[in-house]
C-alpha cells in the first residue's frame, strides 16, 4: 500500500475544505492576481484575503511575490498528486465493494425470479 504523509494531507485538505479558497484557487488556475484583487472579488477584507492565502501557502498550493506594496498571488507548486492518489485509493476500494453489492444483488434476484417460476 502507498504511504502518504498525514500531515501533507491533513493541510491540502484543510485548506480545500472552504469554499472561499477553492473560490480562489480556481481564480489563479485562470490567471494570477493580488490579494487586493481576490479580496475585491470574494467581497472580503483584506486581513481576511490574507488569511486564506496563508493557508494555502502552507498546503503549496498559492506561492506569493511582493514587488513593491502589491504581494501578487499565483498557483502553487502543489498539483495535488498525493491528495489524488489518495481519493483515488479509496475510489477503487469502494468501486470494488459496491460491484461485490450489485452481484449479491443480482444473485438474489435470479434466485427469486427462479422461485417465482418454480411456485416456490
């Protein structure tokens, strides 16, 4: 079995589990911005913007420069390969159980069609 980091996980996670900053790595998936501008854009203060960048940047998945006063934010390094791989495991565990479910259920309604021809 693949071993991932918990703690990775635990800040990818994290930081994807407010919809303010999906809102926001869907935005710089489209082009980079400032935190002025993705405050503007998500109707939020400032300090707020701040906030969600900082978690992001912990989880790699904003980078930030500071040219001047204007700190510009861009997709980060992280392309969630690990989180995938993880999703992706326990996609298929429960792909698998739930096509062992639909054989049981197919066998039980075989076998009930088969009583119902026989008069059972």
């Amino acid at each position: 079995m693949v071993h991932y980091s918990e703690a990775r996980l635990d800040t990818a996670f994290a930081a994807l589990s407010d919809a303010t900053r999906r809102g926001v790595l869907e935005q710089l998936g489209r082009s980079e911005a400032s935190i002025t501008e993705l405050a503007d854009r998500f109707h939020m203060t400032l300090t707020g913007m701040k906030k969600h960048i900082s978690v992001l940047e912990r989880a790699g998945l904003v980078t930030t420069r500071k040219v001047g006063r204007v700190r510009t934010c861009r997709s980060g390094l992280s392309g969630l390969e690990e989180e995938a791989a993880w999703i992706e495991n326990y996609r298929k565990m429960w792909s698998a159980r739930f096509e062992a479910l639909d054989e049981v259920i197919e066998e039980l309604q075989a076998q009930e069609n088969d009583d119902e021809r026989h008069g059972k």
